[in-house]
C-alpha cells in the first residue's frame, strides 16, 4: 500500500538503488540490520528506536505489525489490516532541505494531490490522497541526515486513523 520510502527515493533522487549503494558503503552503513528497539510506551503503545540513524517514534502495537527490517537498517515498515505506516533516515549527500524537497515532490508521481504541506527550516509535512487513501509524511533534517515517517490509509477511516497520527508526529524525534 505505502511506498513511502522507494517512492520519495526516485521522486527525491532518481535513482533509487545508487542510492541504497551509497548508504550501504557508507562507515557502519553495510552488514546486516542493527538491533532496533521497541519499548513499552503504555496504553498498548510502544516506541520504535532505529539504531543506526536513532530515528524514533511510538506506534500503537495492537494495530500495526513491524516487518522484518532492511538489510542496511535505514528504518522499518509496520503493517496494518489497511494501512501502513514507515519510518526510516537517509544521509542526504545532495544536501536537500525543506524547502527543496517539498520543490522536489509536489506534483511529481504519488504526490499530485497535496492538500497540506506546512514547512519550516528543518521540517517539512505533506499529506494529501493517492487514490482512494490519504498519506501524511513528516521530515526532519538534522545535521547530514533525512529522518522521515509516512502512513497511508483508506481515506474513509480518516476519523479513526488521524488522533493515530496526532500521537505519532508527537513522539517523532531524530537524533
């Protein structure tokens, strides 16, 4: 359903496998996943922790499933009944911003109806429909590092999926 992470890797850069290459020969970038985290946060809610970029942020676990994690640990998938929900971090070697990002996807493939997109100088959101679903995607630009989170979700359980969001975008942190 989501394709949040290849989907902003050919919009942002083009070339999604030189990419995952460039990551990977990078120092502590090869080899397998690293040890994430997940915390007990309450409520049913726990917190994922990415060990190499320390991306993190809570996630309701009764409702989202983590998959396995990628070979370069750049972050994770969680799967819902319908909906998913992605976190991970990139080094951003071309040096992109909020502001050149947001330039970069609006209006190119899976970002041609964004109805939101507030930014500041290290942040950008955008969310909008692909279709059927709505998708809300959250970046944070610390040092030479992208973190970013996306969920995408039919859009008539907005009502249940958006305090879901809310607490999400609350825990979002990158170290």
């Amino acid at each position: 359903m989501c394709r949040f992470p290849v989907r902003l890797r050919r919009a942002v850069l083009g070339y999604a496998t030189a990419l995952l290459v460039v990551v990977g020969s990078v120092p502590g970038g090869s080899g397998p996943a690293r040890a994430d985290q997940f915390i007990p946060a309450g409520g049913g809610w726990q917190t994922y922790v990415n060990d190499r970029f320390g991306t993190s942020f809570a996630f309701p676990a009764d409702i989202f499933t983590p998959s396995p994690p990628p070979e370069n640990g750049d972050g994770r998938r969680f799967v819902a009944e319908d909906a998913t929900l992605e976190v991970y971090a990139w080094h951003n070697i071309d040096s992109e911003n909020a502001a050149s990002l947001k330039r970069r996807l609006v209006g190119s493939d899976g970002y041609t109806d964004v109805t939101y997109s507030p930014a500041g100088r290290s942040w950008l959101v955008l969310s909008g429909y692909r279709g059927d679903n709505i998708f809300y995607e959250k970046y944070f630009f610390r040092g030479d590092t992208v973190h970013g989170f996306g969920i995408e979700f039919p859009a008539d359980e907005k009502p249940f999926y958006a305090p879901i969001i809310e607490q999400i975008e609350d825990s979002f942190r990158a170290s």
